[in-house]
C-alpha cells in the first residue's frame, strides 16, 4: 500500500509593530508600537522582544514562548567587542530552532529578507494570506466585533443627539451650542463618545453634507445646512481588542424632499435586496452586479456625466475584522459560514447628495446574522 505524502509545513516569520499589522496581532493578540519577531515553527510559536516588552509579553502574549533580544544579543556577541547586527541576532533566534527556510507576508522588510539571505536563511514571501484562517471568524472574534460595532452606534447616536439639538439659521445653517455646527465639530463630538465608549479616535471619521456626501471617502468640511443629506460614517477600533466597528447612516436635519427621499429609500431598497441574497454559496460579484442594475432601473445608472461620477461606483462591502478593508472583498466573495462582511451600498447624485446605508452581518449556515443594530431614520 502507498504512504501518503507528508506535508510539512515552512515556518512562519513576521517582523512587524502589531499595533500596525493585523497579522502580527492575529498571531500574537499582543499590541506594541514597535516591531518584535514571531515565529511559527512545528506547531510552536516564539516572540523575540527587547527590554522593554518582554516582561509584559510573558503576561499578555498568546504564544509558546517569549525570549529576550538583549539576552539573544549577548550570547551571540560572546567575546567580540562589536555587537551583532539585527540580521544576525535573527538569523541566529532562528538557527537556535534549526529553522533554515521561512515563510513570510508579502509586506516583509526588502532589506531584512535580503540581510536573513546572507545569513544562510531562505526567505519566501507569500502571494496570498499568511493566516487564511483569519476569513472565518469565531464566535469570539465575532464577539469582539459586536463590541466594536457598540462602539460605532455610540459615535452614531452622539451624531443623531447633537443634530437633533441644533437650530437652522436663516441662512440654513446648522448652529448648535451657540456655534455653528461644523462637520469638523460634529466629527469631533462623534470620535469623544468613540472614546468614551472604550475605542480608538482615528480622526477620519466622515460628516459629508451635500455636494461634498458625492464623493464617498469626502471626510467633509464647514458649516452643515439644514434640509441637506447628511453621510455620517464612523469606524473606530476597539481599543481592548483591535477590532474595528464600521457603520453608516443618511439623514436629513429638518426637512427632506422628493428627490432627497427618493434617492435614500431607494439606496435602502438596494442594501436590502443585498441582504436577502447573502448566504453560504452566494457570489458576491453577482449581488453587487443586481444592486447596480435596481439603482439604474430606478434612475440612478452609474456613469460619468459632466466629469463627475454619478450612481454606485464603489463596492457593495468588504470584510471586516482587525483591518478595517479585510479580506476578502465582497465582489471576491463566494461566500462562506464565518465570514463577515459590511454591506453598504450608496448612490451619489450631484444635485442632489448622498446617500450610503451601511451595517454589518456574519454570514451564518443558512443566510446571515446582522451583528448592528442601530436606527435608520431619514430626517432628524
């Protein structure tokens, strides 16, 4: 009888900060600012941390083992006056594990890759994920998006309050607090209740009114107006966990008309078209391409008119999880149990405004489960 083929499995080298690598911190759930080594080599995983993390590393980090870099460094330098280069104080973390060959994320160091090379150790990077796993998420991790998702409805409720309290001017401006209400300032009051809610002010949370909501990433600017759409888009981190939160709402401070409400229920009618079609099997290109045949057959094509886009010219989510565009995308997607996505689809419409509804769901064994909750209302 013939023997299966063995698999065996290249080790896995990231040198990364995990505060700015989803991967390290996926691997790791240990959050530095600057960046340490990990390995993963016959079912084992190993950090290699200067003196200022490893102590706490030997608390929080979720690996086999935790060795320090100043201890490693001496060792190596043994007698010799100057001491060792990074290279070689990696290359010898990775001899002292017999490993001879590694594989690493397509974002790996140039320099390092090339420096690990003339120290004997084979280094090649991946085309695809390093953790493949990270697409289907787990209950708990599921769990941690939950929490960030509280986090964004906290920033989204502080919006819908602040609005709902301003005054319109003659002039349809917005003033609130004696001031006049800015999308800056709006932003602002959004990011603290972000904050205070246990997440992360990333700054560049969207307040879009009018003509400015056209331009989906638009951050806006200036004074809001009354009886204009208004695109509020907030996507903080959890700052316990790292996940992110990512929610979208369309309003209307004062009075909407035809056009305006037009545009808004219909985007709704899209995004729940794309609702319906989510389930395990389901391809993600096809939805996106049925959500932008109803736009136009309700009036809305995407095309460019006059220089600018008009339509839904984005896609229809992404996934979401400890980066805010993680993989896969939507329109990539055949979708599976565990994954999740945002689904937001929007029609841009200069003359008329802006409109994005966005929420976020798991997909489940026989459709999905929308893990957001918060209120879509048109006119505050």
């Amino acid at each position: 009888m013939r023997k299966a083929k063995r698999v065996v499995k290249r080790p896995k080298l990231i040198v990364a900060a995990s505060e700015a690598s989803a991967d390290m911190l996926y691997a790791t759930r240990f959050r530095a600012p600057d960046p340490f080594v990990y390995l993963e080599t016959r079912g084992r995983s190993a950090i290699l941390l200067s003196d200022l993390e490893v102590d706490r590393g030997r608390r929080e980090a979720m690996v086999d083992e935790v060795v320090s870099y100043s201890s490693l460094e001496k060792e190596i330098q043994g007698r010799k006056k100057r001491k060792p280069s990074y290279p070689k104080v990696l290359a010898g973390f990775l001899r002292d594990r017999q490993v001879q060959s590694v594989l690493t994320p397509a974002d790996f160091p140039f320099a390092l890759a090339r420096s690990l090379e003339k120290e004997g150790v084979r280094v090649k990077a991946l085309e695809g994920p390093i953790w493949p796993r990270r697409q289907i998420k787990t209950g708990e991790e599921i769990a941690s998006l939950q929490a960030a998702l509280r986090i964004a409805e906290a920033g989204m409720a502080r919006a819908h309050e602040v609005l709902k309290a301003s005054i319109s001017r003659k002039d349809k401006t917005l003033s609130w607090g004696r001031k006049i209400l800015t999308a800056e300032l709006l932003r602002t009051e959004m990011e603290i209740a972000v904050v205070r809610a246990g997440g992360e002010s990333r700054g560049d949370t969207i307040v879009a009114c009018g003509e400015l909501a056209c331009d989906p990433h638009e951050r806006g600017k200036g004074p809001l107006l009354a009886d204009q759409l208004i695109v509020l888009d907030i996507f903080p981190r959890d700052a316990r966990s790292g996940y992110f939160g990512d929610l979208t709402r369309t309003v209307v401070r004062g009075a909407a008309n035809d056009a305006q409400r037009k545009l808004w229920k219909t985007c709704l009618e899209g995004q729940k078209r794309a609702l319906r079609a989510l389930k395990p099997g389901a391809v993600g290109r096809e939805i996106h391409e049925e959500v932008k045949a109803f736009f136009a057959g309700n009036g809305y094509p995407t095309e460019i008119r006059d220089g600018r886009w008009h339509g839904f010219f984005h896609g229809t989510g992404h996934g979401l999880g400890l980066e805010i565009h993680e993989k896969p995308r939507f329109s990539e997607a055949t979708f599976r149990p565990g994954e999740v996505f945002t689904v937001e689809p929007g029609i841009y419409w200069p003359g008329i405004g802006g409109v994005r509804h966005e929420d976020v769901v798991a997909i489940t064994a026989k459709g999905y489960r929308q893990i957001s909750n918060f209120r879509k209302q048109l006119e505050i």
